[in-house]
C-alpha cells in the first residue's frame, strides 16, 4: 500500500518547505524506504518555462525536458532521484487536461466542475505517479501559503486522500514561521496558530507540525503549538537555521521526526544510515579552504535565480573541502563603467551563467574576455557557453562585431545562430531544446579527462547554438570544440588548452550534481581555481 505525506506551509512562503520536503524524503529514504517527491504550484502557468527566473528563480530542467520548478532540484539533490516533468503539476497542467477531457467528450452530458471534476483528476495524477515510480512514499509539496485562493481545489482534493487511502496511510506535514521579537527576543507562535486554523477550516487537521525559527523553540513555544494544533508535543519538531541546509534532515532527524513519521505510517523504525551524507556535510561545514567566484550574470538581484549552479559549485567545493563564496555581479555594470572589470582580479574564478535576451551580454563578454587574457580561471554555462565563442571570435579571430542573432540579428558574424529546427517555432512554451542529450567527449581533451568516458547525457535548454560555418576559423585559432552531439554537428563544450583552466559548456551540468557527486564541469572549475591560488600547476585532471 502506497503512502502519501502532504507538506503544507503557512503564514508566508518562501519558508524553506523545499527542503523540509527533500529532508523528510531523506529520513524515510536512508531508512530503506523508496520515496518520490511531487511539487504543486498553484498559478496558472502549465510549467514554470515561461516564468522570469528574476521573480521565481531558476527553471530545474529534469532528464524528460520538464522545464519545472526550483524545488525539484532540491529534491534530486537531496535524494538523487531523476525525477520527470509530471512531478511539478500547476493549475495551468491540471485544468489543461481536464478541458482536454472534455473537449474530448469524457464527461458527456455532464456540467463539469473543480468539485469533483478538477480534485479527481489531481487525485489521479498522485495516484499515477505512485503508480509508474514504484515508491512506497509519494510526498507532496504544496507551494504557496495555505489560505491562497488557488491553492483550495489542491488542498481540497488532498483533504479527500485521507478519506480514500485511510488515516494510517496518509500523513498531513504543516510548517510555518515562528518568529522571533527583536525587541523582547521572545518566540511569537501566533501566526503559526492562525494558519494551523485556516488548514482546519478547509478540513485538514495536521499530523505534525515543523515551526520554521531563527533558532531553536522553547519549551513554551513548543508547548503552544502543541496545544493549539492539537497534536502531542512530540509531534512538533522545528526547523531552525543551519549553516548548511544539507543540516537539515540531521537536525529534524536527531528531534525525533524520522521515526515518528515511520510510527505513524506504521512502518518498523530502522536506524537510519546517514553515513555518506554526514561527510559530505561535514566537508560543507568544516572547510580547510576557501574561494571567492565571480558570477557575472543578469539575474544576479536574486540568488534564486541561480540556485542550482551555486549548489554545483559548492559540490565541487565540497569535493576539495572548500568553502565557496558567490559573489553575484550585473553584467551591465561592467558595460556601464568598463574600468570596474579589473575587479575580476579580485577572484579565484569566474563564471558566466545562462541567460536569455540582450541585455548584460556586453558585460559578460567583458567578463569572459578578462578571464582568458588574465588567465583566471573561467566557466560558462549554456549562454556562457555562447558568450565565450563570441569573444573568442571577436577578439582572437579578429571576426569584428561577431555576435549571436539572439543579441543582434544583423551581426556580420553570427557565430552563434537558432538551431535550425527552431526555426518556426512560434510558441515559447515548452519548445526550446530540452532535457537530456548525448554528448560525446573526443579523447586526450580536458572534457573527457574530467568526465573519464566517452559518452555523456546531460540536460540542455537553449535555442541558439554555435554557427558550423565558422567553426574553422574558430579552430584554427586555437578554440577546442572537445564535446559534440553524437552526429557531431552540435558544439557542446569548448576549451583552451594554453590556459590555466577555461571551459564551458552548452549544456547545464548543474542539473545533475549532487552532494558528494559534483558535476564535473563544476569539479574541475573550482579544483583548477583552488590549485592556482595554492599556487599549484595547473591541473590535467588525466
Ligand atoms: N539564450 C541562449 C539560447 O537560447 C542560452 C540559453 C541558456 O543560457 N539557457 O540558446
């Protein structure tokens, strides 16, 4: 019998419910259970492709080319599970394919309605997915704050789970803030109070309930919840700040809250086994070095944005027992006052990320260019990717004005030019290249040393690629185009072989690099920028 666990969050977002989903998955995980995670985003996008990453950070691609939410990279990381697009549902996925239905006919004759309409069919996607993953434990996060108007038909359709797969095998998770007065320094339980009585106006009494504090609850505060959520105190855990947030399935694990919700879905308690995860934490929070990275980019306002690169990069930080400090620049301000590059000088490495448009792509090219002349070490991603080729066309095959037709379609050199099967295309959603493709690493290069075989799959989204008709000149000039598609006629990464470490790559790698597994692009990134600034040889990594 498949369970299901529902993780709701009050008073407002942002309140780490991500990772407290990926960390319950953890506790159920290292004890032998098998877990899949789903995400619900309320708005009525159909994915999250169409969204700005500038408010809703980063897009996570998965493996299929789900174009989904942040939080799926939280939980791949947390669990390293490859999860697939139909783990992030919307509004906008769920009401598409009931108006399908009924366009169709299945509901002949009948007045279609969010109840029971709209509910069975988000049931039917829980159960599906429970189905076709094979686990044990389906968790589903609810995104939003309980009390959001398009939240209710979710919250409804899980109130009536219980009633249809029992009380032991589902289980009701609420997390809400516990803030703490600056004036008094006292532990204000109030508002979780209130949301704890919204969930149970629509019907939902939590289990459990996980308050999200500065610091650890008092017994008082403890005492409160467990009163006015009526549920015993040891059913009240809280998740405070942690250094890392790897921390956090040890520290609500050492609370008790793993065998607790083992108990309650009537599963025997084993030991869980945090072997390798506590030393990758333990090299997260106890570095022997340090690095400071450049990420010069277009949505630096918003770390979100970027969040599953910063994670790689602190992966591969890990890996060398190294702090990794991000430091996150607009481009534009390296257009707007072009003495301001040499502030690169001031960093170990510098990394270019994805991007989409114009704007900031001067600046980044300024960026790019400092790295290779100074020999700093460089990384770029998909649109770092691009923005190298160009400066490198620019600058060193003397190709003037040389560009992408994404940035100036009338460039005189368009070294990087639309794929030719997205020329077309007139809708955004869903239509760029996306999810994982084989690349294939020509051997004796820096890209196979570092990935150690021939074939790789990594994850893409892009439109835009390098133009074959100046692959030449670019060659000739002394760019290494050292991974290809498996026809050969996609440029996939690129490197200088007389620099200390410069190399990027179409694809992102960030997608699939996990705690105590970095992605290689990322590993050797920050193992080249830490030897140099131990002053070592620059590394081979053969
Ligand atoms: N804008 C570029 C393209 O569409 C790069 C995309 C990206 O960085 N993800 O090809």
């Amino acid at each position: 019998m498949v369970k299901y666990l529902f993780v709701t969050g009050g008073v407002l977002s942002s309140v780490g419910k991500g990772i407290l989903t990926s960390s319950i998955g953890k506790m159920l995980q290292s004890r032998g259970l098998k877990v899949t995670v789903i995400k619900i985003d309320p708005y009525v996008n159909v994915d999250a492709g169409t969204m700005n990453p500038y408010m809703h950070g980063e897009v996570f691609v998965t493996d299929d080319g789900g174009e989904t939410d942040l939080d799926l990279g939280w939980y791949e990381r947390f669990l390293d599970l490859s999860l697939k697009q139909e783990n992030n549902i919307t509004t906008g996925s769920i009401y598409k394919a009931v108006i399908e239905k009924e366009r169709r006919g299945d509901f002949l004759g009948r007045c279609v309605q969010i109840i029971p309409h709209v509910t069975n069919e988000i049931k039917s996607h829980f159960r599906k997915i429970a189905r076709t993953s094979n686990a044990e434990v389906v968790l589903t996060e609810v995104g939003g704050t309980v009390g959001d108007i398009e939240g209710l038909p979710f919250l409804e359709a899980i109130r009536q789970m219980r009633l249809e797969e029992g009380f032991e095998n589902t289980l009701y998770v609420h997390v809400a803030l516990v803030p703490i007065l600056d004036v008094t320094q006292e532990m204000k339980t109030k508002p979780l109070q209130h949301s704890v009585n919204e969930l149970r106006r629509i019907g939902i009494q939590p289990d459990t309930i996980v308050a999200r504090s500065p610091k650890m609850i008092d017994a008082e505060a403890l005492r409160k919840i467990a009163l006015f959520g009526t549920i015993p105190e040891n059913a009240v855990f809280c998740s405070y700040n942690a250094e890392s947030v790897y921390q956090v399935p040890l520290i609500l694990d050492s609370q008790g809250m793993g065998d607790f919700i083992c108990q309650r879905l009537n599963y025997a308690c084993t030991r869980p086994y945090f072997v390798q995860w506590k030393e990758f934490v333990d090299a997260v929070v106890k570095p022997e070095h340090e690095l400071n990275i450049a990420l010069v980019g277009k949505y630096a306002g918003l770390t979100d944005s970027y969040v599953s690169m910063g994670e790689a990069l602190r992966h591969g930080g890990a890996a060398n027992k190294t702090k990794i400090c991000i430091t996150y620049l607009e481009a534009e301000k390296f257009e707007q006052d072009p003495q301001c590059i040499s502030e690169l000088n001031n960093f170990d490495g510098v990394f270019v990320p994805y991007g989409f448009g114009p704007r900031g792509t001067e600046g980044k090219m300024a960026a790019a260019k400092f790295a290779r002349e100074n020999d700093i070490p460089f990384l770029g991603i998909c649109y770092g990717f691009q923005i190298a080729t160009i400066e490198f066309a620019r600058n060193v095959c003397g190709l003037k004005d040389a560009n992408s037709t994404e940035i100036n379609p009338n460039t005189p050199h368009p070294v990087i030019d639309l794929m030719p099967e997205q020329r077309g295309i007139e809708n955004k959603g869903a239509t760029m290249r996306l999810g994982s493709h084989k690349v294939v690493l020509e051997k004796g290069t820096m890209a196979y040393n570092l990935y150690r075989t021939q074939e790789v799959k990594e994850r893409h989204r892009h439109r835009f690629e390098v133009n074959l008709d100046y692959l030449d000149v670019l060659c000739k000039n002394g760019m290494v185009y050292s991974g290809k598609s498996a026809d050969g006629r996609r440029m996939e990464t690129l490197e200088l072989p007389d620099r200390y470490f410069y190399f990027a790559s179409q694809f992102h790698g960030e997608f699939r690099s996990r705690p105590g597994r970095p992605s290689p692009e990322y590993y050797g990134f920050i193992t080249a920028c830490l030897n140099r600034k131990l002053g070592k040889p620059k590394p081979t990594f053969s």
